[in-house]
C-alpha cells in the first residue's frame, strides 16, 4: 500500500478521533459543570444526551451533503462545526449556550461517523480497506481513551472547560488536513469530472490496478440511474435493512453501557473508591485501542465473518461472567468484574465495532451510498440514545444478571444475522458486493 493511502485514512480517521473524544470527554466533565451551573439531575442528563440528539440531525444530513457537494467537502465542513462546538462548550457563559455548543459538536460526530467511513472505503484499495476502514474505530477508541485520561488528569482543577475546549486541536488537524487530502475518486466519476477522479485513481494504485477499479465503477454507475430514492428499490432494500440491523445490533449489544457507565459497573461489583473505579475504566478503555489493531490486520487477512463470529462469541462469554459476578455481589469477585469487561470490551473492538463500519461503508451501491450510510447511521445513534437512556433504569430495575444476559442473547442473535445474512467482503471491489447477497 503507498504511503499516501494511509495519510488520506488517517486524516480522515480524525473525525473517529473527535467522535470517541466528545462523547467520552462529558462523563468526566459533567461532575464539575453540575456543580459550576449548580445543574439539577435532568439538565445534567440533557447536556450529556443533547449530543446524540445532534449525531442524529447530522449523520441524516450527512449522506445528502456527501452525494451533493462531496465527501471531501462535508468533511471540512464537520471540521468547522467540530472547531465551533469545542470553543463554544469552553466558554460557554450559561447552561443553556453549553447545551447549544454541545449539540453543536453533535451534529458533528453524526456528519463524521457517516464520511469518514464512507470516504476511507472509497480510497481504499480493495485489498487493504478492511484494515484502513478499521483505522477508524481506532481512532474512536483513542479518542475515547484520550478524553478519560485528560479528564482524569484535569479533576484535580475541575477545569472543564479545558476538557471540552482540547477538542480544537483535532478540530482544526481534520480540517487542515481534509483541505489538503483528495476527494473520492468514485464520487468524481459519480458526478462525471472523469479526468479528475482517473488521476487519484492513479495515485492510490500501483501499476496498472487503477485501470481495473475504473471500468467496474464505470459499469457500476451507468447501470442505472442514482435517485436518492433508489435506495427504496427492491433491489437494494435487503442492503438498507441490513445496514440499520447491524448498527442497532452493535449498540443493543450494550457497548456504551459499559463506555459510559464503566466506573460506576465497576463501584457496584465492589471495587472500591472511586479512583479504583475510574482507573479499571481506563484499563478497559487501553484494552478497547490495543484490540482494535487485531481487526486493523486481520480484517483483509482472515475476513469480516470469522472476526465477527470470534469477537461475538467471547462477548457473549464476559457478558454472562459479568451477570455471574452481579448475581453474587462482593469484593472478592472485582478481579472478575475487571476481567469480564476486559474480555467483552476487547471483543467487541475488534469485531462489532470496526466491522459494522466497515461493512455500512461497503454494502451499498456507489450511487445511493451517502443516503445508505446515512440510515444506518442514524440508527446507530437513535439505538445508542436509547441504551443509554435506559441502562441505569435496567441495571436498578431489572437487575445486572438480567441486563448483562439480555446484552448477551443479542449477541447470539448477531451472530444469526451475520450468518444469515452478511456477505464476506474480504478483497471485493465496491462495485462487486453492491447488489450482492446483502442487496439482493
Ligand atoms: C461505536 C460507539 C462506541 C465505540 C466504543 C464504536 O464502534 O459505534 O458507539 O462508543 O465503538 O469503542
């Protein structure tokens, strides 16, 4: 793979940055804004959950914006808003121009976790682009870990404004970056600059292989005609119901329950004190970044279903020890607890929670790609909303053996969609899996 490749993903793996740091950056920040805006329950509830709602409102816009005005261009575009929402969270005078600022920053993430994905696939060579759309969700998961570790390092102050405000830096490195990197060249063939997108072509392949990717794209898109509404034909709807299956699958697996909850999971399985909890919280979360590198370089070696039936199954397993440990409350077990999480946090990233992106960013034929992803990723973000809007309200009402095990029964039915229904990717051109068992 040439060199450039990577600096193209990696520039646009910024946005899973920023995605993983400002939705992990406020569980940390919040104790202290609660107390500066003198917050009751509910608005500390909103300004954490004002983000999501944001996510949505952009990840909807942000297949039309990447089909009109390019992928390149709704990039930059997240990088301004990403810019603006962390200064806006660093200075904001009042609660209410802080929840602004916040979903602000929302409608960010939702614009970045449907182009960046989308625009690394379309770089990509066929044969490297699991491993390079997988450099995504690392990012994600550094953010994630970035953000405990500023959080941690800055409590001592309480200065969350400096928490929320870092974010500029990865702000302003995605936009610099994304004006300087080249559009897709599948979306320049999409909107007939021919010449343009034959040169980038030229530039992501060695030897001859560009020629190849040109005629299938060609063929792909003269098949027929790209109505916004195509994505409703009988022929790529098996596509769109999969897509949205496996992005809410990958949050009612519960992920977030554990990213956003984790110091109080481990508070309830008897880890003591509090800086115990968040320091087990930062094991898990070194665990999250460190197994995502296996999906990075095996996704294109041993494929997309092997790495999801491994990764759900061992979740499936550390969710039911978890159930175990909370079935029988004590400090004995904590070392348990930490492990269980380990196990299905490391699991998970690097199988759910690459894949799905990889996969959203491939099943979809090129010319309703931006709307395809766009739905799917707009039911990632609603499902997220409403697993964390309810984990607290389970783990009180139902009990964390029953919640942990209704987590785990949805990784077996996972696993049955994904032997159902998931094509293998591995190696195929784009062109060559749109319409493919998943669109059929
Ligand atoms: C998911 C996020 C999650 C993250 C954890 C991503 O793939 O979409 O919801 O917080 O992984 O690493």
């Amino acid at each position: 793979m040439r060199p450039f490749v990577l600096l193209v993903a990696g520039v646009a793996a910024l946005g899973g940055l920023l995605f993983g740091y400002d939705t992990g950056v406020i569980s940390g920040a919040m104790l202290f804004i609660a107390h500066d805006f003198h917050l009751p329950l509910h608005m500390q509830e909103f300004v954490v959950s004002v983000v999501l709602i944001g996510a949505m409102l952009g990840a909807i816009t942000a297949g039309a914006s990447a089909d009109h005005f390019g992928r390149r261009a709704t990039l930059v575009c997240a990088g301004v808003i990403f810019g603006i929402g962390a200064i806006g969270s660093a200075v904001a005078p009042s609660p209410i121009v802080l929840i602004f600022a916040r979903f602000v920053v929302g409608i960010a993430i939702g614009l970045s976790s449907v182009v960046s994905p989308l625009y690394i696939s379309e770089v990509a060579p066929s044969k490297v682009r699991g491993g390079l759309v997988s450099l995504y969700q690392f990012a994600i998961t550094i953010g994630i870990l970035a953000a405990f570790i500023v959080d941690y390092v800055l409590a001592h102050d309480g200065s969350w404004r400096w928490m929320l405000g870092l974010a500029i830096v990865p702000s302003l490195l995605l936009l610099i970056g994304m004006i300087a990197m080249p559009e897709s060249p599948r979306y320049l063939f999409k909107i007939g600059r021919d010449q343009e997108a034959q040169d980038e072509l030229q530039r992501i392949h060695d030897g001859d292989g560009w020629k190849i990717e040109e005629e299938t794209i060609r063929s792909a898109l003269m098949q027929r005609q790209g109505a916004s509404t195509e994505i409703f034909a009988p022929s790529v709807r098996g596509a769109l119901f999969l897509g949205i299956a496996l992005a809410v699958l990958q949050q009612i697996t519960g992920i977030n329950s554990v990213i956003y909850y984790g110091p109080r999971i481990f508070a309830a399985t008897g880890v003591s004190g509090a800086e115990a909890a968040i320091l087990a919280t930062a094991l898990v979360g070194a665990v999250n970044v460190l197994a995502t590198l296996i999906a990075i370089f095996f996704a294109d070696r041993i494929g997309r279903k092997p790495l999801l039936y491994a990764g759900l199954g061992c979740m499936g397993v550390g969710l039911l020890s978890l159930a175990y440990v909370f079935a029988q409350p004590g400090a004995a077990l904590s070392g348990l607890a930490l492990g269980s999480l380990m196990l299905y946090v490391g699991c998970f990233a690097f199988s759910l929670g690459p894949i799905v992106w990889l996969l959203i960013s491939e099943i979809y034929p090129l010319r309703v790609r931006g709307i395809g992803m766009s739905l799917a990723t707009l039911a990632n973000w609603l499902a997220n909303f409403v697993v964390s809007l309810y984990f607290l309200t389970m783990l009180h009402g139902l009990g964390g053996p029953v919640t942990f095990s209704i987590y785990a029964a949805m990784c077996v039915i996972t696993m049955i969609v994904v032997a159902r229904f998931v094509p293998e990717t591995k190696h195929e051109l784009l062109e060559s899996i749109s319409g493919g068992p998943a669109g059929g």
